[in-house]
C-alpha cells in the first residue's frame, strides 16, 4: 500500500509542477 501511495503521490506531484510550469510560461509570453 505505501508504495502505491508514493508512485500516486509522485505522479499529482509531476502533474501539479507541469501545469506551474505552463501556467508560468502563458503568462510571461502575455507579459511581453
């Protein structure tokens, strides 16, 4: 159980940074 929690939590993890990064990324080309 407790690894299939961390691969679970890893994945929310990539996902979450994935989108902070797209997010990050859309609004400095707004920016400019």
């Amino acid at each position: 159980m407790g690894t299939a929690l961390f691969v679970a939590g890893g994945l929310i993890i990539m996902l979450g940074a994935a989108t902070g990064v797209y997010v990050i990324r859309r609004k400095t080309v707004k920016e400019r």
